[in-house]
C-alpha cells in the first residue's frame, strides 16, 4: 500500500473538494447579499490556483526549503502582526485573522504559518537531530520557533486554529523524541493557561456553557445555535438524506452553512454515505501522510510529511467534532470542503509537498545476482 500513497491521497482530497464545491452550490444561494453563484465561482477558481500551487510545490526542491525556513518563519510571524495592525487588519466577527490583500481582497496569515512552522520546526530537528533528548536544543527552542506563532495567532481570537497547530506540533515533537518529561509538564500548564483565559473571556466560556446544554432553550436561540441546528439537520438527514438542495436548515437558521458547517449539511441533504464517505477520506489522507513520512529520506522530509498530515488532518477532526457536539464551537473550517480561498489553497499546496516528497522516497533496486552465480577469482601465494 506504501507505494500507491500518493494515488490515495490526491483521490481523497479531490473527492473532498467536489463535494464541496457542489455543496457550495446548494448552500451558497441562500446567503444573503450575494449572488447564487458567487461562491461556487470563486471557490473553483482557488481550486484552480490551488492545483497550481500544488504542482509547484510537488516539483519545488526540498533543499531550498530547508534553507530558507529562517526567512519563511520571519515573513509568516510578519504577516500575522499585521493582524493587529489598524487599516492594514480586517477584522470580522469580533475576530482580526484576515488582512486586506490588493489582488484578492483577503488574506488569512494563520494558514500560511501552520506550514511555515512545520518547515522550521523539521528544519531544526535536521540541524541538530542527535540533541532531540535535551533540554534545550531538543525541547525550548523549538517550543519557541512554534510558541511565537501560536501565541500570535491565540491573540487573534482564533482560538480554534492556535488548539490545532498545537496539537501538530505536539504529534511532530512526539515522534522525533522529544522527552515526555519535558512535554508533558509544559503541554499541562498552557490547558490550564487556556482554561484560565477561557474562564475570563465572557464569549468563548458561554459558548462552553451552551455547549454543555444544548437542549436549553435559552442556548439555543444564543450561543448554542449552531450547533444545535446542526444536530437538527443530521438527524432531519436520516440514513439517506432529504436529496441534494432539499435541506431546510442552510435557510438561515443554520449560520455559516457555506463555511463553518457545511457538514451538516451534508448530513441533511446527502445522507449518511456522504458524511461517512467524508470521513473516510480524512481517515485515507492520515493514513497517505504517515506512509508518506514512514518511507520519507531524513529527518527533514519525515518531519515536514507528518507535520502537513497534521496540519491537514487535525482541523478537520475539529470541526467535526463541533459538528457532533463532542467539542464546543471554536470557529474551524472544514478542509477541501468548506467556502475559503487561503484555506484552500494552502491546503492542496501542503498535499503537493506530500507527493513531491513521496515521489523522492522512492529509490531504484539494483537486481543483484545470486550467489551461486558469481565468479570468484583467487591468487594463491
């Protein structure tokens, strides 16, 4: 199976992505203050440049992104400052990811830094792999070069995206041997340091409040909504769906259908095989990477496979979490499905590193000739 990783996974992505691109048709109609098509038309055209980016990426030499890591870091932590910056940050929904752009009127900084930090981080741990186990070289500094943009973007109020880089960082620092004695103590504190700033910060612990009961009907018409009608439209789905376009919920009672939850959408109108189908192909996309990192040349290539897995991956367990109501609302997309340009093209470029690195993975066998067939030859003195 090793060998057709890369097959697997452009198979699972481009099955995720035509399924979001026809479920944008569906719910991109009933958004108000746009066009019926405007969504479905601009999302194909991100996957178009995606497809670019991931080309690219696939061809690009790994060497030259080993080498400028240091500068990428630096550029990708300037770009979420700018987040915070007046008239430069385009803040929406009480939250400032974005920044204006002049080309494509957006940009969110946050996903091109979740790769960024995947490239430093593996670039580190290939300068000094026999230092993993210490304190220092093994465990601080690369807890700084992924703390810096994490904290950044946290400040952002994109609490959902700082939680899952976190996670990738900690699965990266993980399998390279990063001693549990050091992780686990630190990973301890910043849950608490989160718990503490939850607790204080009155949005985010209502949601957790709403969170834990649902069936209130004082949530639900506050900050339970979501996902509370995101329940309603799975179960008003069934087995089977109610057909494509037939879902009741995307009408304005379901909030973000087109981006934040689009999966329950397909939950109402597809069925079961859809939302079943969906997760299968996360399943495939984690189980393609980890081939991909298994087989990888060097502690570079295997850290980068397992942290874009990761970065991929880790997300959209998330946001179907939320979905179903086992994690409270935090704000994540869903990858290759949900409405989001930067998402996406970041997204399908992380995949074409994939397959550029497992394209490089693999090496000719040279046939070598029994023994009973080869000639000796021998001087005797």
């Amino acid at each position: 199976m090793t060998r057709h990783c890369s097959t697997i996974l452009c198979a699972a992505v481009a099955a995720l992505v035509a399924l979001g691109l026809v479920m944008l048709t569906s719910t991109g109609a009933w958004v108000k203050g746009f066009g019926p098509y405007y969504f479905l038309q601009h999302q194909a055209g991100m996957v178009l440049i995606g497809l670019v980016f991931a080309v690219i990426a696939s061809r690009f030499p790994l060497e030259l992104l080993r080498a400028f890591s240091p500068w990428l870091f630096l550029g990708a932590c300037v770009l979420l400052v700018l987040c915070y910056v007046p008239g430069i940050a385009d803040p929406q929904y009480g939250s400032s990811r974005w920044i204006k752009a002049p080309i494509i009127s957006q940009f969110q900084p946050s996903e091109a830094a979740k790769i960024v930090v995947m490239l430093a981080l593996a670039s580190w741990f290939a300068r000094w792999q026999t230092e993993v186990h210490t304190f220092w070289r093994g465990f601080v500094i690369p807890g700084c070069i992924a703390g810096i943009p994490i904290l950044l973007i946290a400040g952002e109020t994109d609490i959902g995206t700082a939680l899952s880089l976190s996670v990738a960082v900690g699965a990266v620092l993980f399998s390279v041997g990063t001693r549990l004695i050091y992780a686990v103590p630190s990973a301890l504190t910043m849950l608490s340091a989160a718990g503490w700033y939850i607790y204080h910060d009155a949005n985010r612990w209502g949601r957790i409040v709403a969170w834990r009961d649902l069936e209130n009907p004082i949530h639900q018409l506050d900050r339970g909504m979501q996902q509370w009608r995101a329940l309603l439209a799975l179960g008003n789905g069934g087995p089977w769906g109610v057909g494509l376009g037939n879902g009741v919920e995307k009408f304005g009672t379901l909030t973000f259908a087109h981006i934040d939850f689009i999966f329950p959408v397909v939950g109402e109108e597809l069925g079961l095989p859809f939302t079943l189908g969906a997760v299968l192909c996360y399943v495939l996309i984690a189980v393609a990477g980890c081939g991909i990192a298994l087989q990888a040349k060097g502690v570079f290539n295997r850290c980068v496979a397992l942290g874009l897995t990761c970065v991929v991956v880790v997300p959209a367990m998330q946001n179907i979490a939320v979905i179903t109501a086992l994690l409270p609302n935090d704000g994540l997309p869903l990858p290759f499905v949900s409405y989001g340009g930067t998402s996406l093209v970041f997204s399908l470029a992380a995949i074409g590193v994939l397959v550029g690195i497992h394209r490089r993975s693999h090496v000719p066998v040279t046939q070598e000739f029994p023994l009973t067939r080869q000639t000796r030859l021998a001087v005797r003195l």
